[in-house]
C-alpha cells in the first residue's frame, strides 16, 4: 500500500513514531484485503473469471489503483495455480462488459449498480454479504489501529484530532471517519469506564467536525 501524503497536526518529535505505525495499519489493512479478495475469487468460481472479481471487489470497496494493484498481485499468488484453472477451464456464465457508469455515492447503490443484469442473482446476494463482512473487518481493524494513534497522541492532540491523522494518513474515505471516530469512542470507553479522555464531549460528533 502506498504511503500518504504528509499529514498535518503531527508533532515533529511524534512524526517517525507515526510514520511507523501508520505502515503497521496499511499493511494490515492490506492483509485484510487480500484474504476477503482471495473468498470473492472463490465464491466466483466458475461464474466469474479471478481478474473480472478482483476488479469488481476493488470497485465496491472504492480501491485506489496503487492498492488495487498490490491486492491483486498478491491474491493471485495465493491462489496460485488454481487461479490459472479458474480462468482457463471454468466455464464462465457472465455477460460481457459494458462501459463503466458514473459512481454511485452510496456502497450499497454502488454494489448494485455493479452487479445489476450481470449476475446470477445466488452470486449477487453471496457478494452482497461478503461486501458487507469485508466492510466490518475492515473498520474493525480501522478503530484498532485508530486507538494506537489515539493514544500515541493522545498528550498532544485530542481523540478527534488522533483520528482525523489517521485516516489522513490511512486515506480512510470521508464518509467512515465520523464512524471511526465514534468506535474508537466506544472502546475508550470501554477500556477504562468512568475515566475522562480528553476530547471527548457529549456532542461526539461536532467534535469531530471541529477537528477537520
């Protein structure tokens, strides 16, 4: 996964550490992808050729070419010589590609947009629940790694200001920061009940617009 832009708000003496746990999450973060890549790949099988499924995922998870790349090399290496029999002997069943439409602003309005009339509807609806697991997974991992610079931070900058560095350093998609921001909430709070963080106030989320 490639590195971001440099990202503004991190204490110069704070930087290197950042940097180092910034390529811990990318790297885990794309760890994650591969595997749920790997299961799309095989929920395909015989339907949809590896490359045409690899292609669909990083569309419904609004992948960056750079990543998409990297999660391909490395799902087709874990396949390994069953993607060769996928592409070469299984029969495939679907229609050819049309010309790419506009993005749909919503995942789900996105999935179906993908998916609609090319399908079989069983395949569709299996797709539709992996998207969803691979969606959890990832914001899982997102709050995990979230939490760490929270907390490396958390002496300098508030959790909202903490969580608006990492998904700039991550390029964690606008629409699921105020979400991330609200997890990792949710399991300070958890770790340490009854315990202040700082940053935190009871209108949550204008705190967080406030860091932006």
């Amino acid at each position: 996964m490639p590195s971001r832009p440099h990202v503004k708000g991190i204490p110069s003496e704070l930087r290197s550490e950042m940097a180092i746990l910034a390529a811990v999450a990318r790297e885990s973060l794309l760890e994650c992808h591969v595997k749920h890549a790997v299961q799309l790949v095989e929920l395909g099988r015989g339907r949809v050729p590896p490359d045409r499924v690899l292609e669909i995922y990083a569309r419904l998870h609004f992948l960056e070419d750079d990543l998409t790349q990297d999660i391909r090399g490395r799902a087709l290496a874990a396949l390994g010589d069953r993607a060769i029999r996928y592409a070469v002997l299984s029969p495939v069943t679907e229609t050819p590609a049309t010309p790419p439409a506009p993005r749909p602003r919503t995942l789900w309005a996105h999935l179906r947009s993908r998916f609609s009339q090319r399908l079989h509807h069983g395949l569709r609806r299996e797709v539709d629940r992996h998207t969803g697991r691979t969606e959890i997974a990832l914001m899982e991992l997102h709050t995990e790694h979230a939490l760490r610079f929270s907390r490396s931070l958390e002496s300098r900058l508030t959790v909202a200001q903490a969580v608006r560095v990492y998904a700039e350093a991550i390029g964690l998609r606008e629409s699921l920061r105020e979400t991330l921001y609200l997890l990792v909430l949710s399991r300070l709070g958890d770790a340490a009940p009854g315990t202040p963080v700082r940053g935190i106030t009871s209108e949550a989320p204008a705190a967080f617009a406030a860091a932006q």
